[in-house]
C-alpha cells in the first residue's frame, strides 16, 4: 500500500509530499492541472526512464520518494529474489541530477531500473485509459486467465522447463548439422587416414630413409674408398700400422730411461691399439657393403611416397604430417561418436518435452476450470455497469505447439447485444464497453492477486449517469480489499472516494506549480458541484453534489 508520495523538482512541481489511506482515494482536477504531472512522478519512481525535461529547475536535483507498507503481501521471497534487504515499510527513491544521470534506491540500496520495475509490477497497478486496448492483447488475456486459474507457480515451471528444451533442441540441431558436414567428409578424411596410418609414420623416419638411400646409391665409391683406407694402414711396405708398429718397438727399448719415454711408449701404443681397430672395422664394412637393387628400389618408393603426403598435406617435415594423421584419426573418431551424442541428446529432448507437456496440460486444465467462473463474473459485472446483454465466450483450445505460456490458443469472444455474433474485443467493442470490460476485469483479479494498489486514470472515459455510479460502486468494493485511486472527470465516481484530492495550478508571480490538498465538508461538496454544472455552481448542482455524497 502507497503510504506516501514525495516529488520535488519535478515538472510544475515545486515540493509536493502527500500521505494516503486503504479503501478508494479519489483525484480530481480541471483538465491541464497537472493530474498526469502527478502521475508522471509516481512512474518515474517506479522505473520509468528519466529525462532531463523534466526538471523544474534545471540546476538542481529532482528527487522522487515513495513510501510502501507491504508487510501482508508475502514479498519476502521477491526482495531475496533481487537480492533486496526486505523491510515491512520499504522506500524506494528516484534521483535526476541537473547533468542528466538517474540514481535508484530501495530501502537506501541503490539498484538497478530493471529491478526497480519488476519490484513495482508487485506494489502497484497503474491503469490509464490508453492502456485499456490491453484487452485486445492475447498476452494480456491469459495474464487474466491465468490469475484466476491460480497459475503462476505452473507458469514459472513451465518458463524454466520451456528454456532446458529450447537449448536441448538447439544443442540437438547443431549437432546433426554438424553430422551433415561430418558425414561428406567422413569418407575422405578415413582414406587419408588409411593412407597416413599405412605409411607407418614415426619422428625420425624421414631422415633415416634419406641416409639409407645415399648409401646404398653410392656403394661403388663407398667399397672404393674403404679399399683406399684399408691400404694406407695396413700396407706391408708402406702402411700406417706397419710404421706405428716399428716406432712403438723403438720407443718401447727406451723405457728404462727416464717417465717421459714410457709416457711417450703408452701414447703410441694407443694410437696403434685405436688405428688397428678401425682397420678392422673398415674391413668388416667393406665385406658387408654390397649393391642391393632391389632394397634401393624399395628406398626409394618410400621416400617418393613421404614426399608426396608431405606435399599433399603442406607438411614441413615429418613432425606435421604425423599432427596431420592424429587430427584425422580424432575427425574420423568423432564422427564415429557423434551418433551415439545425438541418440543421447534426441532421448533428453524427448524427457524434457515430456516434461514440459505434463506442465502444460496442468496449465491447461486449470484454465478450462476458470473460465466459467470468469465468464459468469464478467457478465454480472457488466450487466451492472449497464450492459445486461453482454455475453462472453472464452475459448481455450489445446495445441501440440509449446508456447511461452503453455500450449493453448485463448480467445475472448465477445456480444454486446442479444442475436449479435460473437467477436473478437478489437472489432466489435467500443471505447466505453472496454472501459467497462476492463474494469470489471481489474475487479475479478482484485480477488485473486495479492497486489496492494491499483490506480484508474480516467477509465471512466465514455461512460456517464447511473454506468458512472455503478464503475464507483465497483471501485469503492475493491478498495475494501486493497488500496485503490481514481483520477476522474465524473462527479458520480468522486463522490465514491473515502478520501478526496484536489489537483490543481497555483500562480505565484511569473512562475506556475502543480499542487494537491485534500478535500472534505463544504469544500469537497462543490467541487462535485462544479463537476456536475461547470463553474457557475447551481443550487441544484449543490443539492445533487450532497446527495451523491450520501449515496
């Protein structure tokens, strides 16, 4: 419930603060008094976007506060929801500082202006006249079903479950278009792989082929060039080894004079030693190096096949190619995997569209129990407000489609008058009859929505006499269960309010202000007075202004 309003600097507003009451709070005002500047300010603390226009004064702050009582609205949950501090008097203030920029806080944390709104959406009800084409709207249609039907814990597990099978199914689209792409390239990508794994790749091999092929290309001049230095040491006249041999002899008969000559014995001895092994070893090789035509043959084709995978692939050397054929072999492994993933994603959509279908014919059944209820208060209600004829009929027709609410088509079909068919609200209602509809409607979901405050700015808008009484009636009953304000030009409806407010324009010097006070006794007579005979106040227009005042 709004306890209390503050606005300063706002618009014509100078400094405004003003407290209200439960039950039907009636406003009231010449047309251009600033009825919507009041308005103005309200929705500006309840998250409408700020403008720098409208700033009284443009060097200075403008600072709207409003004050709420919430403790019996079961908001607890919500302030945890938003990560709010929950206080049973909370206070949500609006700053717009003269450079333009916007603050918001709630209970003096400041916050952000979407959480502000989804805050507001649970305080307060703001209704204008424009907003009663909202009928027509399929969304705000099922708002109302809903409601009625008690639907909104099931709506929210619903909205969870419908955002798990929107993802599931896109997961599951992407990766069949991904097996679309796989499988054209899966045929290929095993023959490269086949053809890399064949070729026995290993680090190394490259290099070990190319020393292979030059030897056994060039076995002639190698065998030549062993003979050649198998001869320079072991030749009998002139060979390495034989001379080694005799200077080791010399030196080895001069050991016994002195360190430095067996130092020198030693250092031959091991030269000797070390030459006639590679004697040897040269001899081993040039006996087991022979020409091999055919292992030359075989060589080659391996090293002419490395080369063109290298070329085929633009690989550098053998380390890329062996990257290459591990990427493949993981594309080929993948691709092989991949109808199992989607046997296992197509399995949880199917659970979650399971799922989520249970939800919605829980949905669907609660509304089919609601509609006659709605249906019968509907008509009541409007054959109060003067149209006795008006009929309904609220169609709910089940769809295998999953929509962001359920899976039903929902039409209010509507006739004013006897013998006329049925419509749809947009084309067969006037502005007065939406007026009266929505009205009514705001009346029913009073009874179910715990919403603390609701505000009508000029609803009555068509409407007149004894249809003008009965929408006060009507108001003045549900502000018997929440708090309710009336922005009205109709005398019959101000007449309804517990407590009534005047909005009007002061004068003081060159500059204009919106203000308010209160209205009662004498004062509040002629003011429905003046609504009812304009400003030339009759005797008869006072007369009438009490007696609606007693009804």
């Amino acid at each position: 419930m709004l306890l209390e309003l503050s606005i300063k600097n706002y618009a014509l507003i100078d400094d405004l603060k003003v407290r209200f009451d439960r039950g039907l709070t009636v406003m009231t005002g010449e047309t251009g008094s600033g009825k919507s500047v009041l308005l103005g300010g309200l929705s500006l603390v309840l998250g409408k976007r700020a403008d720098l226009n409208s700033l009284k004064d443009r060097e200075k702050k403008c600072v709207v506060e409003a004050e709420f009582a919430i403790a019996d609205y079961e908001l607890q949950q919500l302030f945890k929801e938003l990560d709010l501090d929950y206080e049973a008097h909370t206070i949500i203030r609006r700053e717009i500082l003269p450079g333009g920029k916007s603050r918001a806080f709630v209970n003096d944390t400041p916050v952000t202006l979407d959480i502000l709104s989804a805050l507001s959406l649970r305080l307060i009800d703001i209704h204008s006249q424009h907003q009663t084409l909202e009928l027509t709207r399929n969304e705000f249609q099922f708002q109302v079903i809903d409601a009625i039907a008690g639907n909104r814990d099931a709506i929210a597990a619903y909205t969870a479950k419908l955002a798990l099978y929107y993802q599931a199914k896109k997961e599951l689209q992407k990766l069949i278009d991904f097996q679309k792409e796989a499988d054209k390239e899966q045929d290929y990508n095993t023959f490269l792989l086949q053809e890399l794994t064949g070729a026995g790749l290993e680090p190394g091999m490259l290099e070990e082929l190319e020393a292979t092929f030059e030897k056994l290309g060039n076995v002639e001049d190698i065998r030549e060039k062993l003979a050649f230095s198998s001869q320079l040491l072991s030749d009998e006249q002139s060979g390495i080894l034989v001379h080694l041999n005799s200077m080791r002899s010399a030196l080895g008969k001069l050991s016994g004079y002195g360190k430095g000559f067996d130092e020198l014995y030693e250092r031959v001895s091991s030269a000797f030693i070390e030459l006639d092994d590679t004697f040897n070893e040269i001899q081993n090789l040039n006996e087991t190096i022979e020409a091999d035509p055919g292992q030359l043959e075989e060589v080659s084709s391996k090293l002419q096949l490395l080369y063109d995978l290298q070329k085929k692939h633009g690989a550098l050397g053998m380390e890329e190619l062996i990257a290459v054929r591990d990427s493949l072999a993981e594309k080929v492994s993948v691709t092989e995997n991949l109808e199992q993933e989607i046997k296992s994603k197509q399995l949880q959509v199917l659970e979650l569209e399971e799922a989520l279908g249970k939800v919605a014919d829980r949905i669907s059944r609660n509304r089919g129990k609601a509609v006659p209820g709605l249906k019968k208060s509907l008509e009541e209600s409007l054959s109060k407000l003067g149209m006795p004829n008006a009929t309904f009929r609220i169609e709910i027709v089940p769809t295998t489609s999953f929509f962001t609410n359920g899976r039903d088509e929902l039409q209010f079909l509507f006739s004013a008058n006897k013998g006329s068919h049925y419509g749809e609200l947009k084309k067969v209602a006037s502005g007065g009859e939406l007026s009266r509809i929505m009205l009514s409607i705001k009346a029913i979901l009073a009874r179910y929505e715990m919403l603390p405050t609701i505000m009508f700015d000029e609803i009555d808008t068509g409407v007149s006499g004894e249809v003008a009484d009965k929408m006060g009636d009507i108001m003045k009953q549900m502000g018997e269960r929440m708090q309710v304000f009336a922005i009205t030009h109709l005398p019959q409806i101000a007449a309804k309010g517990g407590r009534h407010f005047k909005i009007y324009k002061e004068e003081s010097g060159e500059t204009t202000s919106t203000e308010i006070r209160e209205l009662g006794g004498e004062e509040r007579v002629r003011e429905i007075a003046e609504m009812l005979s304009g400003k030339n106040i009759s005797e008869s227009a006072l007369s009438h202004a009490r007696e609606l005042l007693l009804l």
